[in-house]
C-alpha cells in the first residue's frame, strides 16, 4: 500500500460464527478500494478469539491460510473484551490501532477515508470517525452539529458534553501505555477518557466508515443496564475509576456538576448493592 503509517485493525470476537467473515472481509474490501489490488503492506488485521464455542475460530482460520495480513489469537477460555483489545495491542506492529467490533464491518471506502486524514493532519495521536448508528447523535449535538472535522478536547469528554460512540483510530503507544483493564467489563469509556487525556486533541471527521449491528440479542451493550449484581458490581467500578483517575481534574477544571453526577451514580451503586 502506498500509505506511510501502518495500521493495525483489532477485532476481539465471541461466538460470531454467523458474522465474523463479514467483518474480515469488509478489511479485505477496504484495502481493495484503497490500493486497486490485495497489496496488504503496511495493513494487518488481529483476531483475538476469546474463547468462542461455536465455528468462529475454524471460520478464521480458513482465512488464515487466504490472506496473510490477517494475526490470529486464541483464549482458550472466555476472558473479556478487554483482555482481548490488550493481547491484540501487544502484538501489533502499526504506528495506529483501528478498533473494529467483530458484529460490525468497514465501509468500502473505511481505509481510504482514515488514511487520508491521517495523512493530511499527522500531528494528532488520535482519530474519530463515525459509525451509521451515531449520525442522528452527532447532529443533535451543538459540538458537533454541521461540522465535517472538528478538534475535540479531553475537557470536552470529561465534563460529559460529548459522551457517545465514535470509531477509534488512536496511536498504540497510548494504549500500550493504558491498557484496558480486564477485570472490567463492558464500560470502556473509562480507558478511552484516559486516551483522550494523554493525546489531549483528537480530530473528528465526520464520515461514516463503519457499519454497526447493535440490535444482536447478544450485544455487550445490553450488559451495562442494572438489573443482576454483576452489572451492579462493574456500574460501581466504573464510576470508583473516574474518581480515581478524573477527580482532581474534574475540580481543577471547575466540572463540579459532572464531578457530583459521578459520586451520585456510585451512591446508587452502593444502595442497590
């Protein structure tokens, strides 16, 4: 490929036997549209199975032995997400990690449209880029409403006026150097509020990239609602590591609504416990 950062796509998966060859071959689509031709240089693309139980894993190897841009990695047992992103990021080789859910699958033009803005503004560290379901929240917010590319600040994330989804393309040494932490499930806006304040800046482009499937019975989004112990446990988690890694800028900042949201959702935490 003729552009000068390699990037490293990540897919953790579980049990997406019905899905996961779509997702793979979305990327191989993506590098077609960008390169003319399947030159997969400065391109990989790093499955970690977490465990599956059904065909997911014999479905990726079948590509294995197809195309070789594609790193492949197996939990013997089920271990999380996280744990999943983390052994992907250590392996990877590229300067940037595109985070790509295995339920989910690049749009033709994904790497044409990363690469060139990556290209065009190398000074950032990390990337936004839309998915099909997050339109509607991207215009109805007056940070972003209108606007085709825009600078967004860790202020802007932490006092909560941006808190919804984007597709990541972030430098993997900032996510070597704040791994996901595994013991957590789900709520990984907690590490990504930790990226923005490392990079400080990141630049939003609003393009559509990726296409997302989120009304799957199975989706992890539905394991953030409060309804078992479990759930309870990690919503209370969540919130004890905002205070601990946000807090003193939360009152630097003068965020102190956001700071009081925070503590009340852990109060309620600790009452349905």
């Amino acid at each position: 490929m003729k552009n000068k950062v390699a990037f490293s796509i990540i897919t953790p998966v579980y049990n997406r036997a019905d899905c996961i060859g779509r997702c793979l071959d979305s990327v191989v689509e993506a590098v077609k549209k960008y390169a003319g031709v399947d030159d997969f240089t400065g391109i990989e693309h790093i499955i970690v199975d977490d465990g599956s139980s059904d065909e997911t894993a014999s479905i990726i190897e079948a590509y294995l032995y197809k195309y070789s841009h594609i790193k492949f990695i197996k939990f013997e047992s089920n271990k999380g997400t996280n744990a999943a992103r983390n052994a992907a990021i250590k392996i990877a080789s590229g300067e940037m990690c595109i985070i790509l859910d295995s339920d989910d699958y690049f749009c033709n033009t994904a790497l044409v449209d990363v690469i060139n803005v990556v290209e065009k503004e190398p000074e950032y560290r990390h990337y936004m880029f839309s998915s099909n379901d997050m339109q509607p929240f991207y215009s109805n917010n007056p940070y972003l409403t209108g606007c085709e590319q825009k600078v967004l600040t860790y202020p802007d994330f932490l006092s909560g006026n941006i808190n919804f989804d984007f597709i990541h393309v972030c430098s993997r040494k900032i996510l070597l150097q704040h791994p996901f932490d595994e013991n957590l499930r789900v709520y990984e806006g907690v590490f990504f509020l930790l990226f923005y304040k490392e990079a400080q800046k990141m630049l939003f482009t609003n393009k559509v990239i990726t296409i997302r499937e989120r009304n799957r019975e199975d989706s992890v989004s539905l394991e953030t609602i409060r309804t078992n112990i479990d759930v309870i446990k990690r919503s209370m988690k969540s919130n004890e590591l905002k205070l601990e890694y946000f807090q003193d800028d939360l009152i630097s900042l003068g965020m102190k609504e956001r700071l009081y949201a925070i503590r009340l959702s852990l109060l309620e935490n600790y009452v349905l416990m």
